[in-house]
C-alpha cells in the first residue's frame, strides 16, 4: 500500500490525513477496488504492489479467480508460492457453467485450487470463508495484514443478473475480510468514471486508480469516507 515520492495532490492537513487512513486500514482490514482500462502485465505489477514483500515470513496470500483462464500465481509473485502459506478458489460464472462445468486449471502453479463448481455466489463466499478459517487456525490468529487476498476478477459478477445478490456477497465477504484484519484488493478492470464503478465504489474503502504514465504504472487512490484523492503515484511493494 505504500508508494515512493509525496502524496501529490493534497494540502498538508488533508496529506496527514490520507497517510493515517492508509495506516488504520492496514490495522483494521481493507478491502480496495483496482479499476482502469490497463493492459493486463500493469494489473499483475499493481498486484505483486498490494500483496507485499514476498519475503515477509509470516505472509499468508488467498487468491480468488472468476475467469477459466487465471490467475497464474506466478506471474503474480516473484518467487514461486508456498503451498503452506497460499490459497487458490476457481469458481466458474453460472453464464459459463453450460460451456464448462470445470474450470480451466491455472498452468505453472504447484497450488491445487479449491474448485467451486456450483454458479450461486453463496457458494463462492462459504469457499473463501473456509479458506480464511483455515488459515485463522493454522496461525492460531491471524496478525493484521498477514493475510493478503488477490479477487481476480468482479467482470463476472458485474455481469450477473441478480444486483441484490451481488451486493450481499460483497458486503458479507468485504465484512468477513475485516474481521480477519486482512488485507484484500478486487481487480475491476473498467474506467473510474464508468457507472459500474459507481454502483460498486461505495462497498470498498478505497478506489485505486491505474495508468501507464512514461511507460510505468501509476495509481490514484480515493478514499471513500474521507472524500481524499491523492495524486498520481508510483507504487513500490509495502511490507
């Protein structure tokens, strides 16, 4: 969540304010929008950021994928996953179910996915609940920030009928995600300014903006509560 340089954008009383929203969000739990039309190689830098340092020992990471086709943890991370310590759920859209009733299996990765294999989202959520109890007893209690979770991605959701159910599994699950003080970021691969952005930005704590400015990935963060805006910023991999 950190980044390199000033907080551009912002006043002296609005900067101290941002820096110390970011720091009770990593505290308490949080759970981040990722918009912007970007090619998918800057989408996986701005994850790998959001992850944190892979050398952190006590680094837990949940992965959660709606596609057939991703993600490939590696091109997520820079070492290869532990299987100890990482947590892949595949679930397959209903409007696909027909055409495939078993997901594609993500190549190059030594973690076997949890599948779910039934299209309700119910299912989905009771999926990466588990697998946050699991590592809830594996550690005895998780530490704030320990867990990071990757939601790859909400186009699938987005796409679903049934807008109610949406909303009660993403405010169900963004709750279950503060209870356990991770940290989680859903990938959502629209404009900021589209309608879908802002029938969605009000469940998260923060939106991050992405763009490629001079050939590197920048992001913009709004924060929700606060009404702030940074400027546009490079990401560096937080602890």
């Amino acid at each position: 969540m950190t980044s390199r340089g000033d907080i551009g954008g912002l006043a002296d009383p609005d900067r101290g304010a941002f820096v110390s929203k970011l720091r009770e969000l990593k505290r308490s739990g949080s759970s981040l929008l990722v918009v912007g039309n970007v090619p998918d190689s800057v989408a996986r830098d701005a994850c790998n950021c959001m992850l944190g340092d892979e050398a952190v020992a006590d680094r837990r990471r949940l992965f959660v994928s709606t596609t057939p086709d991703g993600p490939i943890l590696g091109d997520r991370l820079s070492t290869p996953p532990d299987p100890d310590r990482t947590s892949l759920v595949s679930w397959t859209a209903p409007s696909r179910s027909a055409a495939s009733s078993v997901p594609s299996e993500p190549s190059g990765d030594a973690i076997e996915p949890v599948r779910v294999e039934r299209g309700q989202l119910s299912e989905l959520g009771i999926a990466i609940a588990r697998e946050i109890e699991a590592f809830e007893a594996a550690t005895g209690g998780l530490s704030p920030a320990e867990l990071r979770i990757c939601f790859d991605s909400l186009v699938p959701l987005s796409s679903a009928r049934d807008d109610a159910a949406r909303f009660r599994f993403l405010h169900v699950l963004i709750g279950r995600i503060r209870s356990a003080q991770a940290m989680a970021h859903f990938h959502f691969p629209v404009a900021y300014d589209s309608e879908r952005v802002r029938g969605l930005a009000p469940l998260f704590d923060a939106v991050v903006e992405l763009r490629v400015a001079d050939g590197r990935l920048q992001q913009r963060w709004h924060l929700r509560e606060e009404g702030l805006s940074s400027g546009w910023l490079t990401p560096s991999v937080g602890d």
